[in-house]
C-alpha cells in the first residue's frame, strides 16, 4: 500500500498558524499452483484520455488550514517539520453534543518499551488523552486495509469499498469504488490495495487490474490491465505505489517488482510474500517469511538492494509501510504497534496503537489510524466527531472470522500439511477464468480420502455428478470472455463433484474437485470430524477434459453466510487466518 509522501501536506506554512494552535491548546486542552518460469510482460499503461464517470461524488467543501497543536514531548523530531498539516476542523453535532466513547487502548506492552529503551528511541503510547478521535457507527466498516489523504479527503479501503471522506465535514461519505462497478468494460472483482500520489488515486484489483480515480475531475480510468489468460500467467499482485509517471507492483507468487508506466522494468524479490511497496526516493519493499512471522524490510535503489538501509528492530506479523522524507513506518504485530525508522534504519520511536488498529497514514505533520473502532488523530485532541453513515450499500460481514482466534479445524487431508504457495490460498487470482480462488488448494493424488474438518450437518452431495464435456467447457470459457468474469454459476462449474458440510456457528465447509463420494453421504447425515467424505480428483478443472488424474486436488472452501475465509483481508492476513484455524 504505496503512498508518496513527498508530495503530500504541502501548503501555506505552519508558522502562519502558531498563534491559532496555541489558542486551540488552551480552548480544546487534552480531551479523555505448480511452479511456473517468470513471466515476460508487456506493461502499457492505459491513457487517462479515455476515462469514464463511474458515480456522482459530492464534492467536498474547500477548506483552509486549520492549526493543529503539537505537544511539546509527543512527537519525535520527524514528525514536527515545516509542512502544512492537513486540514482538520473540530466537528459539532448538536449544539450540545454527548460526549464520544474513548477508543479502547491496552495497558503499556512492557516488551514494546524495553525494545525502544535499549535502543534509544521514544515509546509513544496513543491514548485518548493525546489524540483525536473520529468514532465510527458499529458496521460502517469492519476491517480497513486501506488509508489514504490529501487535504480535503480521507479514503479507506474496507470489504472491497472506496470510501471517502470529507475532512472538515466527515458526515459528507461515498463510496467511490465496490464489487460490481464497470470501468472501461472492466468488472471490479475485489479491491485489495490503493495508494495516492497527488489528485491521484491508484486502487489494485485482486484479478491484477489498477484503476485510477482522478480526484478532481471525479473519473476513472483503467491504468493496468493484468487478467492475462495464458496458460502460464499466475503472477499474483499484492500492493500498488506511484510516483511521477511510475507505478510499481508487488508481486507474490514469482516474487518480483514489476514498474509500469514511462519507465517499464521487473526486477526480483526476496523469497517473501509480498505485504507492500512504496516508491519515494527509492523503492521500499515490505515482505513476511512464508516459513516464520519474520518481516523482511528492504530498500531498492536503481532495482539493486540498497546495503546502507539495514533496520535495526525485528519485525514480526507485518501489514503495512509507509514512508515520509524523513522516516520510515511499519505498522506491525498484527497492527499494535508502529515502528519508525530512519533512512540509516535506526529506530527512532515505537507506538502503541489502539486497540484494534488495522491500517494508518502518515505525513511529517501527524499520524492517524484506523480500524472498525474508527479514527484516531494522534497529538491533535481536538478532532472529536461522532461519525453518522450516510452510506446505503449492503456489505457481507467478514467479522466471524476475525473473531476467530483459536484452531477450530482438523485438515481434511491426513498426513499432510497447509500449502505454501500464495496461488493455492483464499483470494489469490484465478486468470484462466478472470476471477479469484475462494478456497485452499490441497494437491494430493487421485483417490486419497478426504475427511470432515468439523462436526456438522450435509447440505449439499453431489452423488449424481456428471463430467462435463469440452463443449460445456469452450461455453464457460465463452461466457467468462464475454462478462470479463467468472459468473456464479461458472464457479459452480469449476468446483465440479461437491460435498457441503454446515457446522456450528454459522460456517459452512465446501469440498470440491472430488472424483467420488463416500458411500455414506448423504444430504441431512450428520457428521463427525474426522468422518470420511470422500475422495481427492480434479472435476471440474479444466485438466479433467484430457485426465482424471492431471491437476488433481481437493479445493477446500470456508464460508459464513456471503464471505469466504479470506475475502477482504489483506494476502499476508488471509494466510496467518488459515494457519490459525487448522490443528
């Protein structure tokens, strides 16, 4: 999730605002798949010429600065440039307005502070005390992976949505972008990543496409079209930065970078899946060990690993990077802790963030984050708003699953283990079909026993299942080309010979591909963990034309209502969630 700072928090310069911050300190004081080669790709960049409107936006109100108070001890030097701030106004309801519940916070994590002792730099604990808050109605979003801002808006990326917000009036919402949207005959499958650079919004489809919003002009565009449907395309995209005429992307399965626009180039990756990039005055890359929880923070210069960047922290669980003219910033521990660094790669400061926190932003004026609790302005207490959604869209709530937080499930395969693979896990592109994989990938040999993960009841057994033809195949394959996606009943197609299994709770279990079903099974049994189900095969897949045994594999699903296990989440997110629930 790139976003150039450089050009960001520009303006009218804060020495003009001194006397107005020191009032408003006094006023507001502090309130409580199989191996495939590296792929040879021709970028070419879409022109912005030919973009569309997609929706009406309310356009957001011109605002000037408003001067934001820094305490004397709460920022480390970095964050206290000369930039303006952006603009922020205090928000008043009613005109007697009832007081906003804190954001919830833990107690200070000891090893966090022995960690930023022992190398000289400042613990920051963000308190309701010492920031400010914006508090979000329960539901108006559930998991941003996505915040970005210029001066008069703030984007989030929640379930697949852009929505903006307007800063001095954060009533004032729409959402710019969701599943089901047309830009340039190109279907929105699901949003995974965005960045910012100027008027410019760039948003990453899982499928691989970047579209970009033209903030001012209020158009859309498709700037890279990446559902190549060779045989042999399974790059897999995780994150989108810009600067200038360039934008870069980070791609997980061959792990490489790939830079599209006026000066193309790809270049390799660490052996690390990918979590984000950002491109400054170099190219800042974030990956995760696929074997450990280990963060891999690597800084590129003219495509070659740059030795004078070393970070002197560890980093574990990563999620985001963002990067200033100064500092570097690397949300961390599953989103509890912020860790900044210098250019050399020494650490200057950690913060604890709020509880729940999923996403941040960062200029050199001020630190905000986000997560369902809302947002939360750091060092400026003086943003308070009780947040109203004026959105109307009906979203599928993936919260079931982030509430999961112990192993629930056996793996349905005995003697095996989780894939390793990004293609073979939920949300990685499925290009053959322009879509995206719902499921996890177990690729064992025809005939191997398939077993129930859970308890539960049968809701679906495919027993009078019959191989489709290659007629039937070419007409998907015509359907898919004609939609620009996979349709429902195509994916149903595709997952062939299925058994589905409902367990408590509300989750539901879908095994597909299977080449036969256990004798037993019937719609209505009731089954055990563990009980036999059926058996691994590749129906369903395009390899069974030719083969019954070519690509086979069991392709396991874990739904909850209308989410899958791993929809919404960021990459890196959805494969810790998988390794969590499986025993």
């Amino acid at each position: 999730m790139g976003v150039n700072l450089q050009i960001l928090g520009k303006g009218v310069p804060r020495y003009i605002y001194y006397t107005v911050a020191l009032i408003s300190v006094f006023v507001f004081g502090c309130q409580p798949d199989p191996d495939q080669t590296l792929p040879t790709l021709q970028p070419t960049a879409v022109s912005l010429q030919t973009a569309v409107s997609l929706a009406t936006i309310t356009p957001s109100p011109t605002v000037s600065p408003t001067a934001v108070p820094i305490q004397d001890n709460a920022l480390p030097p970095t964050l206290s440039g000369t930039a303006t701030p952006t603009s922020v106004e205090t928000v008043e309801l009613t005109s007697t307005p009832e007081p906003i519940i804190p954001f919830q916070t833990q107690s200070v994590n000891q090893n966090l502070f022995e960690v930023a002792e022992a190398e000289g730099a400042q613990m920051i604990h963000v308190l309701p005390t010492n920031s400010g808050y914006w508090r979000f109605p329960t539901g108006f979003v559930e998991h941003p992976i996505g915040l970005v801002m210029n001066e008069t808006d703030l984007f989030l990326l929640d379930r697949g949505r852009v929505i903006q917000m307007s800063i001095s009036n954060p009533q004032i919402q729409s959402i710019l972008l969701s599943e089901g949207a047309v830009i340039e005959d190109v279907p929105i499958i699901e949003l995974v990543d965005l960045s910012l650079e100027g008027n410019q919004l760039l948003v990453l489809d899982r499928a691989g496409d970047v579209f970009r919003y033209d903030i001012e002009r209020q158009l859309w565009s498709l700037d890279w079209y990446g559902r190549f449907r060779e045989e042999s395309s399974g790059h897999y995209y995780t994150a989108v930065t810009s600067l200038a005429n360039d934008t870069l992307l980070l791609e997980s399965s061959y792990q490489f970078i790939q830079r599209y626009g006026d000066n193309p180039r790809i270049w390799s990756a660490r052996d690390a899946l990918g979590v984000d990039i950002v491109e400054a005055e170099a190219t800042y890359v974030l990956q995760q060990d696929i074997h450990s929880d280990e963060g891999i923070l690597v800084r590129y210069i003219d495509a070659t690993t740059d030795p004078q960047f070393v970070p002197i922290v560890s980093l574990e669980r990563v999620r985001q990077l963002m990067v200033t003219e100064t500092a570097v910033y690397v949300l961390d521990l599953d989103g509890s802790r912020v860790v900044q660094l210098d250019k050399d790669g020494q650490l200057l400061a950690i913060y604890q963030t709020p509880l729940g926190t999923t996403s941040f932003f960062v200029d050199q004026n001020q630190l905000i984050f986000t997560g369902a609790y809302g947002i939360v302005w750091f060092d400026q207490p003086q943003i308070q708003a009780q947040i109203e959604s004026s959105l109307t869209d009906s979203i599928a709530s993936i919260e079931p699953f982030l509430n999961i937080a112990n192993p629930i499930y056996t793996l349905p395969i005995q003697s095996t283990g989780l894939t390793e693979r990004p293609l073979q896990m939920p949300g990685a592109p499925r290009h053959y079909r322009l879509g995206v994989h719902e499921g996890i990938d177990f690729y064992w040999r025809t005939g191997t026993p398939i077993y129930a993960v859970a308890a539960g009841t049968i809701i679906r057994a495919d027993l009078n299942y019959k191989r489709p033809s290659l007629a039937q195949f070419e007409a998907r394959e015509d359907e898919i080309a004609d939609l620009g996606k996979t349709s429902e009943s195509a994916l149903n197609f595709y997952r062939g010979r299925q058994v589905w299994i409902k367990h408590e709770n509300g989750f539901v279990t879908r095994y597909a591909h299977l080449s036969e079903i256990a004798d037993d099974v019937m719609i209505g049994q009731t089954v055990e963990q563990g009980s036999l189900i059926g058996f691994v095969g590749n129906s369903g897949s395009p390899a069974s034309i030719d083969s019954q045994n070519a690509d086979a594999h069991l392709h396991l699903e874990i739904w909850h209502d209308e989410s899958y296990l791993g929809q919404y989440l960021r990459p890196i997110e959805a494969w810790e969630l998988v390794k969590l629930i499986f025993r």
